[in-house]
C-alpha cells in the first residue's frame, strides 16, 4: 500500500480487534491460538508504528 493513511487505519483496526480478542476473551486459547494473535498484534502495531512514521515524515 503506497498510501500510510490507509496502512494505518487498516493496522490500527486490526491491532484493536486483536487487542480485543486477546484481552478480554472469555476463555482462554489454545498456546499455539495464543501465540498467533501476538505475533499478529505485534506485527499490527509495528505497521501501525511505520504508517505514522511515514506520515509525520511526508509532512
């Protein structure tokens, strides 16, 4: 994606969908369930991280 507004808004409804899901689940996932969806909100909110660096560096 070319456009850091997008990356960001698409990485920041991620990250807090699986923020969500981690953190406030009912029951708890299986380990390999559990390592998965950390791995997938770090990686959310290190491109989160990057779409704004790109976005304050554009300006």
């Amino acid at each position: 994606m070319n456009d850091p507004r997008i990356s960001a808004i698409i990485c920041a409804a991620v990250a807090a969908w699986l923020g969500y899901t981690i953190f406030f689940s009912a029951e708890a996932p299986s380990t390999f369930l559990a390592v998965l969806q950390w791995t997938f909100f770090v990686v959310a909110l290190a491109g989160l991280g990057v779409a704004l660096a790109r976005l304050v560096k554009g300006r």
